[in-house]
C-alpha cells in the first residue's frame, strides 16, 4: 500500500516536471519529440531541447509547439530558431561552404587511411617478393 | 619519410590541436550572432514602472543605443553594474535596461538596491524579445545604430576593455557618419 502510495507520488512528480502540452494528434506530438531532439539548447550545448531543463529551452519548446499548433512546417520552425540563435542550434549541420570541409572530412579521412593500408600492403608484398628472389638464388 | 618519423610527426600535430583547444576553451561556448549587421527584431514593450506606457523599435530610431539584457536572477548583471552604470552617467549613449523573464517587484528591488544605471529600463516580462534577438545568456548586449541595425553584440559581462574597443569607436563612426 505504501508502495503504491509512493509510486503514485513519483508518478505525480513526472508529469509536473514536463509543461503540460497538449497535442492534437499523435503525429504532431511525434513531429515536436522529432524536432526537439534535433534542436540544441543554448544554455546548456551538449542537451536538446527535449533533454534540458534550463528556462530558456522550456520557453523554446513552447515556441516550438504554438508554431507546431499553427501549422508550420519542421524547415519553418528550424528556420525560425537559425535566424535568431545561428546554425549552432542545429544539432545536425547545414551542408553549404562552410561545413564541406566538416561533412567531407570522414570520406576524407577513410581514403586517406585506405592510401596507407594500399601503401603499406604492396611495400609488403614488394619485401616478400625481394625476400624470394633472393632465396631462390641457388649462388646465396 | 621512414615509419619512425610519421608516428612522431601524428603525435606534434595532436599536442597542437590539444594546445589549440585549451586556449580557445573559453571561447568555445560563445555562439556568433546571426543578427550582426541586421536590423534589430522589431519589439513593443512597456516600461518598467509605467506599464501603461509602451516603446517599441521606431521610438528609438535616430540615435545609436545599447541595449542591455538583465535580469534580477542574472548573478553576472550584478559584476557589470558598475561597468553599465559609468557608461550611462558619461552620457555616450543612451543605454536601454531590457529587464526579462522577471518579476517586475524582484527588479525594482534589484534596482533600489543596486542604483538605476539606465536611461529607460522596457520590461520583456515572458522573454519573447529576448528569444527575437536570440538572447541566450546574461547579461547580453546589443549596440544598435541610428538605422536600427544591430552593428555589435556583447555575451556576458562588458568590462571597461570592451566598451573602449569595441563600442564607443563604433558610437564615434555612426556620430561622425551623421
């Protein structure tokens, strides 16, 4: 009984610690989950907007979901919060001039990496090949 | 090149990228304004003390003038007070207080008990135009020009360094462009 007691007390506590927002249908709620996700809090940089519990991300995710309510569409909502804040509140960079070098620089690295392992493979097999001729050599 | 040369080669580049982190560790958390060299966002706010009273951007069109963000709960508001109040009293520029997400008794208690640096002090009690200029921090403050266009933008505290290099040659170039 107390348990259930205690239970229902911390199950209380859940629901206060999240505003209470109202959805109209599931699917908007999955797009708000979607976008604050993907949306970061300035205050605290390594949270999102669904994780942080700074006031400024709870005004942000209001703002989120009234222009969820009045129809706008995830780029809009993105768009508003850039203009204001920057690309930093992206969690997920724009690819435009400045951020090539940033999206290329895995591809970049794994061709250099595989340049390496080729360069490294036939200096190899190039010694073993050398290491052969040499041991068929009946004069050695 | 041998293969003794490129690990010690990889390990002098990492130490500098190391070296490089550290120093700019205290900069990394600052976010470049996008409103730099746009026009402020436009607001209509009353003032404090006389809610009956509104201003909005146009009112202050004409002159350049900083515009401060500060609140009573801001622990850093307190160590640029003096800073903020000295550039008020030479009269340099008109500084605009923007006392948001606040009680409006918690400021007027943070102001008899501080002093009153600002020339007029507007109240963004929900913090809507603090989310229009991309407020993120406190204190926060914009030096806008006579245009209404946001030319500077100060995250944290201004110190007396700040003000003599980056405002008032500003504010001396718009007054000479007049």
């Amino acid at each position: 009984m107390k348990l259930k007691a205690l239970l229902l007390l911390l199950l209380t506590f859940s629901v206060f610690a999240q505003e209470p927002l109202v959805f109209e249908n599931q699917q908007q709620q999955d797009r708000f989950d979607q976008l604050t996700k993907e949306l970061r809090c300035l205050v605290c940089q390594n949270q999102n907007l669904a994780d942080s519990d700074a006031p400024l991300a709870h005004d942000l995710r209001q703002e989120v979901f009234e222009m969820l309510q009045t129809g706008q569409s995830n780029d809009q909502i993105k768009q508003f919060l850039v203009q204001r804040y920057g690309d930093f509140v992206l969690y997920r960079p724009p690819v435009q001039t400045n951020t090539y070098l940033l999206w290329l620089a895995p591809l970049l690295l794994f061709i250099g990496g595989a340049l390496v392992v080729i360069a490294s493979i036939r200096k190899r097999a190039s010694l073993l090949a050398s290491d052969e001729t040499t041991n068929e050599n009946p004069d050695n | 090149m041998n293969s003794r040369t490129l690990p010690l080669i990889g390990f002098v580049l990492l130490v500098i990228l190391l070296i490089v982190g550290l120093k700019i560790s205290d900069q990394k958390t600052l976010i470049p304004s996008p409103l730099i060299n746009k026009p402020a966002p436009a607001f209509d706010l009353p003032i404090l003390g006389n809610p009956e009273q509104r201003l909005t951007k146009e009112s202050f069109l004409g002159k350049p003038y900083l515009v401060n963000f500060w609140a009573s709960w801001c622990v850093t508001c307190r160590v640029e007070h003096p800073v903020v109040t000295e550039l008020a009293r030479s009269k340099k520029i008109i500084v605009v207080g923007m006392n948001f997400r606040d009680e409006v008794a918690d400021a007027t208690d943070w102001l008899e008990q501080f002093g009153d640096p600002y020339d007029i002090i507007l109240r963004d009690g929900d913090g809507r135009t603090s989310i229009d200029f991309g407020v993120y921090a406190a204190p926060e403050t914009f030096l806008i020009d006579p245009n209404g266009i946001i030319v500077f933008k100060q995250t944290g505290a201004l110190t007396p360094e700040i003000i003599e290099t980056e405002i008032l040659p500003r504010v001396a170039a718009m007054e000479a462009g007049n």
